[in-house]
C-alpha cells in the first residue's frame, strides 16, 4: 500500500472544517457524505452510478453481511470492494447498533452480545473481537470499534454503565485490531446527553488512540435541538487533527447544523429509503413526487439540478412511474437524493474555502424556507 491513511485540514471557518482523508484506495473529501451500502448495495444503484454522483466512500453493514452471505464468503470471494464493484474506500460499522436495534433474544454481557439473527433465528455473538475480526474479512478502509448504543431518552445511571462498557470494547477492539497499515479504526465516543461523560468519553478514546473519532449515540431518538446541544460541544472534546464522524445523520438541515459544529463525516440511509418511497429533497425542501399535483407537471424536479431524473425527465413521468410502482422510479428517486446530498457537500465544502459558510447557511436555509415551486 503505497498511501497511508491520514487526515489534513485544508480550511477551517467558524468551526466547520474542509479538508482531506487519504487512503490507499482514494481521497475522501470532506465534509463527507456517505451513502449506506448495507447489504453490499446501494439499493437501486449501480456502484458506479453512486460515484457519479460524487460519493467518494460508501458505507457496509457488518450485522447484515456478517448474517447474509457471511464476512467468510466475502473473503473468499476476494472482499468486500471486489464483491460489490466498488474500488473506493469503504467503511464499515461494527454490527453494535443493529443487534441492539435488530436482533431478538439478545443477551448483553461484559464479553459482548448474543443474538438470534433476525433472518433466519440462527445464534450469533459479536464481541470486540469479533467484530474487528470480521471487518477485517471485509476488507473495510475505515474499521469502527465495537460498541453499545443505549436508546435515548435514558438515565444518566443507564448511560453512563454503558458508556464505560464501550470504552472498555474500545480498548479491546483497538487490541484486536492490531498494525494493518493503510487500514484506519475510530474510537466512538458515547455519553448520550450528559455532557460529563461525553468528556469522560472522548478522555478514554484520545488516551488508546485512534486513526478518527465518531460521535455516536445521537440521532436516536432524542431529536434535533439535543442533538445540536451536544454537538455544541462534543466534537471539541476530540483530537482537532483526526477525522469526526457523527453515526446516522441525517436530513439535510441536520448535517448543514452538523458541519457548523464541526463534523467532517456522515452516513443516513435517507437519500435512498426516501428515493423508494417518493420523498425527493431539493434545495426547496422536501418533495412528495405521489401527490396528485405533480401529475400533469411537465418541468423537472429542480431545474437547478444536473442529475439524470431531473435532467431527462418531468415530475408527471417520475409521479407515474411511482404511482405505478415501476422500478425506475426508485432508481431515479434515488440518484436524484444521493446527487442533491453531494452537491450539498460540495457546496459546503466551496463555501468552507472560500470563508463563506456563513452566507452558505443563510442561503440554505432561504431557500428551504421558500418552499416547493408553485403548482401549475
């Protein structure tokens, strides 16, 4: 591997950050947006349609693909990017939000968790080790510790005995994950929303030492103004020169408000659940392509936008299409969600540069404000 992996700060403004994460498979610029790839997919997309929309890092499911086809098929298989087709960098997360969120009959201990699969009810365990043993067999670029995530809203008492229990997994999954050079792990800091253990946190994460750093544990369930309140500090509590990952974010306005706070990366399954199911986001807000409006609507979905549904297509075709439950209409949908989010990257990215993020924000969120085109 002729690149290491390693992260440089290009510009910063206020506290949003744009910068550069090289990997021996490809830049990731950031601020990063990266489609889930959850069973080897980005559903409705081809891999190379996904990278024409901008995305330069895609994340996998260690939980699904763990279960179905197996990380030991995979490997054999020749890994993860030969498997799906993709040669950029992937990451992947350690299987711990969704056995809590997934699996049934699941039993938490100090060793880790044992689980029935929720495909077929076959027994399972996932521990630190395990799971970075796993990845491995995947072949991920950016590996993520093992981890708990308690739901929120939760006792500080609840959060805290869990908290302390991922940092012991992290110790253990930085253990086992060992010298892989040109691969990266990221500790997670947890501490749902008390800000002294997001402290307690992020101290034990910086003293094992990671390649990155992910603020997890928000984004579910507590909503957005608490979500903000602890970004408003958390990020600053970890090493200024390593990437921060926020887990599972977001809607638009989420990860705009996420980078003001200075977060560098970001994964939602939003674009591409919501391409299936008729929500389009534009820079207008969000469109309901199944209303009855757009049935007669010759103009695209955002004349602005330069990707395929909106470049060749009008919102009366994209409406029917849904309403008719082709297949076209989530793969459009779809490409059209994931490009918008990249161009909103690459917007804030330019906007970061040019010491410009703060006009980037107010015109953002104008725009938002105004509201979908009028009907004809």
């Amino acid at each position: 591997m002729s690149t290491p992996f390693s992260f440089s700060l290009a510009a910063t403004d206020g506290r949003a950050r744009t910068g550069v994460i090289d990997t021996p498979r490809g830049q990731i610029r950031t601020p990063a947006f990266m489609p889930v790839g959850t069973a080897a997919t980005v559903k409705a997309m081809l891999p190379e349609s996904v990278a024409a929309t901008g995305a330069d890092i895609l994340l996998g499911n260690t939980y699904h693909l763990m279960l179905r086809p197996t990380a030991e098929r995979i490997d054999r298989l020749g890994g993860l990017h030969k498997f799906m087709n993709w040669d950029k960098p992937i990451l992947t997360d350690s299987g711990g939000f969704q056995v809590m969120s997934l699996a049934s009959l699941r039993k938490l201990t100090e060793e880790g968790v044992t689980f029935a699969s929720h495909v077929d009810g076959s027994k399972h365990m996932l521990s630190p080790e395990r799971s970075m043993e796993i990845q491995k067999l995947l072949g991920s670029d950016i590996v993520m510790c093992f981890d708990e995530c308690p739901a929120l809203p939760a006792e500080d008492s609840v959060v805290a005995a869990s908290m302390r229990m991922s940092m012991r997994w992290a110790q253990r999954s930085r253990d086992a994950f060992g010298d892989r050079p040109g691969h990266a792990l990221f500790g997670i800091q947890q501490g749902g929303v008390n800000q002294d253990l997001r402290g307690e946190s992020a101290e034990a994460l910086t003293k094992i030492g990671f390649d990155g750093y992910a603020v997890g544990g928000l984004a579910v369930g507590e909503g957005q103004e608490a979500m903000f309140g602890v970004l408003d500090y958390a990020p600053d509590m970890l090493p200024q020169d390593k990437p921060r990952y926020l887990m599972g974010v977001g809607k638009p306005d989420d990860i705009v408000g996420a980078v003001a706070r200075g977060i560098d990366m970001m994964d939602c399954v939003l674009p591409s659940r919501s391409g299936r199911t008729g929500q389009v986001f534009t820079r207008h807000g969000v469109v309901n392509i199944k209303n009855a409006r757009h049935a007669d609507d010759p103009r695209p979905l955002d004349e602005d936008c330069s990707c395929p549904a909106c470049r060749n297509y009008s919102r009366a075709y994209l409406h029917h299409v849904f309403r008719s439950q082709e297949m076209i209409s989530g793969m459009l949908l779809t490409w059209h969600n994931l490009h918008y989010y990249q161009e909103l990257m690459q917007g804030m990215r330019d906007a970061i540069a040019a010491q410009r993020f703060d006009d980037f924000v107010t015109v953002f969120h104008g725009l938002r404000a105004e509201g979908d085109i009028e009907r004809l």
